[in-house]
C-alpha cells in the first residue's frame, strides 16, 4: 500500500520514464534518458553544460541507492528495481523540466508515472524510493494500478 498523508489520500509517487522498453527490458528513467544521448555525442554544447551541471547537482543532493545496497539494482535479485521520487521532493522535481525539454529537442520520448503503490519498496530515504514493479515481482498477489 501507498503512504498516507495527514489528509488521508495516498501519496503519490512520480517516475519520468520512456514510454519503451530497452535492450535489458527495463524502461529508462529521464537521466538515462538523457546520459544516453550524452553518450551518444547528440548534445549542444549548452545541453551537455546542462547536464554536468544538473548532474553534479542531483549527486550533491541525494543518495544513489546503489551506494547504500549495491544490490539494489541487481536484476536477478531486483527485476526491474527502478527508483521513483516521493512528493515531498520538490526541490528535486524543480529540476526535471530542464531534462525534459532536452529529450524533447531530441525527439526521444518521456513520460510521468504517478502511483500510491508503484511496487515492492526495496529501498527508501527521504526523498526517494526503489521499487520491484509488482508485475515483476513474484511475492506480488495485486495487480498493479499506475496511474499517468
């Protein structure tokens, strides 16, 4: 189940994420996404200023799960681990749009998922939490109701 806010009404979770699959069958969250394109030498000059920037930003900012447990994004043990932000991040979320206009000038794909129960929580601090999708996961006796 979702956490409860005072107001009684589920928390909603957020993911930005592409509306495909990748080689590894996951989909690729917006820094990916993004870091992807890096890779691949498509970025201007300002775009990949952007990046690093907001990059190291995002580093200082919060923790990489896989730091903590590097098992966490372990596919065999973790199908499809992917990390979602909790509402109260909002000084995390502030950021995204700028990573979305950058997949958006490139043509690739995002979208926002938002969920009260996006799966097995694998991982939790104060602004972030890894889930197992419940389709993924085999301890799962729900289906799976995300919301866009």
């Amino acid at each position: 189940m979702g956490m409860i806010d005072s107001d009684s009404e589920a928390v909603q979770y957020v993911r930005f994420q592409s509306p495909h699959r990748n080689s590894r069958g996951h989909f690729t969250g917006v820094f990916g996404l993004v870091n992807n394109l890096a890779r691949e030498g498509r970025l201007s000059d300002e775009q990949e200023s952007f990046r690093r920037r907001n990059n190291s930003w995002y580093d200082a900012a919060y923790t990489d799960p896989s730091t903590v447990d590097p098992s966490v994004y372990d596919d065999e043990i973790n199908p499809g681990a992917a990390a979602w932000f909790k509402p109260s991040a909002t000084h995390l979320l502030a950021r995204v749009p700028g990573y979305l206009e950058i997949l958006s000038a490139h043509g690739v794909d995002c979208r926002v998922l938002r969920s009260a129960d996006p799966g097995r929580i694998i991982y939790e601090d104060d602004v972030q939490i890894v889930v197992v999708p419940h389709a993924l996961d085999a301890t799962a006796t729900h289906d799976i109701n995300t919301q866009m």
